[in-house]
C-alpha cells in the first residue's frame, strides 16, 4: 500500500548532520517550526538496492504551480491529501522536472563539492545560516514518540519526516511503498531573492513510467528501464492575449529527432486531466507546430501543466508554467 502519513513539513533549518557512506546513511537535518516544535528531516544519501548511489537533481530557479499551494513557512506539519490539484508532489505526472537530467552522485567521499551529502550542505547550511530561509520537506511522518528523545538530535519528542525522494515505480520489496502524488522532495524559499530552490532525490532502481492508480512500474517500463530520449517535446505555451499565431490557449511542439514523426495517436493532457488528441500530420525533424486547445483541454492563465503522451499512453514529456512566468500578455511561455 502506499506510504501513510504523506504530508510536508515547513519549518526553520536549525543544524544539521552528516552520517557517512556506511550501513544506511542519512543526510539529517534539525528543524523547528513557529510553535516551537522541533523536527527531523532524514535525506536518503544511499540505496538499499543496487545501483546505491542516488539519482538528484537541484532547480535552484524553480518555478512551478505548487509554490503558491503551501502551507505558511515555519507552520510545521500539514498532511497532504495524494491526489492532483493540490501540494502534492508526483515526479511524473506533476512535471516538476525533467527525469532525463537526472545526475548520480556518492553519498560521502573526501574532499570537497564531490558528492551528495556535501551538495546538501551548500543548501542546508545556507538556511541555517539565515533564518528567513523557509525550508519544506515532503515525505512520510514518523512521530511524535511521547517520552523518547530523538536519535539523532535529542529533542523530545521524537518526531519528523523521512522518505524525501521518489516514491513510485520501486522495485523488490519497496514495491509495497508505491503510490502516486506522494513522492517527496526539499524545497527551500528564499524571499529576500524571492526565488525558490528545489532538491529532487531519486534511487536508480526506481522506474519512470508508473501505473496512474497504483504507481507500481508499468510492465512496458519494466522491459525498457531509464529514462527515453523523446523525439517529440513541448516547447511553449501561451494561454491568452491578442489574436496571433500562435493562437491564444496554444502548446508549441518540437520534434527534436532526426526522424519524421507522424502524430497520430499522440494526446496533450492538462493540469486537469483533459485529454486532447493530436491531428494526423507529420512533423518534419526540427520543426514546430501549435496545437489549440479544445474538447476541454485549456490553458488556465494562473498557471498549469501540459503533459505529452506518446501512442501507446506513456508520459514523454512534460512542462509546468506559473503566472508569474506569463506576466505579459500574449507572449509565449518558453521551455
């Protein structure tokens, strides 16, 4: 069953600490939220399961929808419901990022800046540095644990958040903890720069094509590990302003591949789950074509996501946009 508990944590980087590369080290990080309440952020720094060194990625302009869905910085722990439409985090289908720019660090090696725990701590020691730096950590709950200090910092009660990496398409025994809208991540608001910063953590064994109800690993995902290189992708979007062409509530799309590739069968979906499928054309290597919306699909102008699907119903690619990215009118958001 999925992991219970999902929520994400918003608080204050108070210290932190640094567990090795041996047994099943965690990168922890002490937090304390506006009531006084402290916590225990566990990063994942290793995986269990071969290959150990951990997928990541860090967005430090991340711009995306959710931002403007959490909960107050420094108002501690809110669960979150697993499903669209809210603060959730689904790698896949909430198009935080692109998989494919996934990089694998080690969890610990001497020397500096040249592995996953010393990537943390840039972040991480920046925030307890500067106490206006709200850090949210999403993942599953544990505690609080009346009359037991925690492990690792001593505070009572013990109580925190762990599981802050993907939580879908696993693999052997973790299959158990797969489900959707409930993949954890650290995401760091620094409101003098007004400019968020996003750490994505990930296990190589992990699979990114997932079923939409179960997140277990899809069987055609199963036979074709890693990341495809699309040959189709979503460039742009524009949701409104003066007639022009591109036409207002539009998605641009590049066909990247030295290939033709004919459309039919492909579908766009929107942040609502509205499908619209793609008009018979081919589309030549290096060209573009703008697709209107229609049959529900649209734009919303607050901001959204525009998911690409390929024939066969697989997630190819995917964008997300803010309002804040489309703050003039009739221009096109690009990717």
């Amino acid at each position: 069953m999925p992991i219970a508990g999902y929520g994400v944590l918003a608080c204050r980087a108070v210290e932190r600490r640094r567990e090795g590369s041996t047994g099943t080290p965690h990168y922890q990080i002490h937090l304390a939220d506006d009531h006084g309440t402290h916590y225990r952020a566990a990063v994942n720094v290793l995986s269990q399961q071969a290959p150990p060194d951990l997928l990541y990625l860090v967005d430090d302009d991340f711009r995306h929808p959710l931002t403007s869905l959490l909960p107050p910085a420094g108002s501690g722990w809110t669960a979150l419901p697993s499903k669209p439409g809210g603060a959730a985090l689904d790698f896949i289908r909430g198009n935080m990022f692109a998989p494919a720019s996934m990089r694998t660090l080690p969890p610990d090696l001497p020397g500096v800046d040249n592995d996953l725990a010393d990537l943390l701590d840039h972040y991480v020691q920046r925030a307890i540095a500067d106490p206006t730096t709200a850090v949210y950590a999403f993942g599953q709950r544990f505690g609080p644990e009346p009359g037991l200090p925690d492990k690792v910092f001593g505070f009572r009660p013990g109580n925190g958040v762990h599981d802050i990496h993907m939580n879908q398409g696993n693999a052997g025994r973790f299959t158990g903890d797969d489900g959707v809208w409930q993949d954890g991540a650290l995401l760091f608001h620094l409101p003098a720069e007004s400019r968020w910063t996003a750490v994505f953590l990930a296990f190589q064994s992990q699979a990114w094509h997932t079923d939409d109800v179960t997140g277990h690993t899809l069987p055609t995902a199963a036979l074709h590990p890693g990341v495809p290189d699309a040959p189709l992708r979503v460039v742009g979007v524009r949701t409104g302003g003066a007639p022009a062409a591109p036409p207002a509530g539009s998605v641009v799309l590049l066909n990247a591949s030295p290939e033709p590739v004919e459309l039919k069968g492909w579908q766009l979906a929107d942040a609502h789950g509205y499908l619209l499928p793609l008009e018979p054309q081919v589309l030549a290597p290096g060209t573009t074509t703008a697709v209107s919306g229609g049959n529900g699909f649209h734009l919303d102008p607050s901001g959204g996501t525009v998911t690409l699907l390929d024939p066969g119903g697989l997630k190819v690619h995917g964008v997300a946009y803010t309002d804040r990215q489309r703050q003039r009118e009739g221009w096109t958001v690009t990717f």
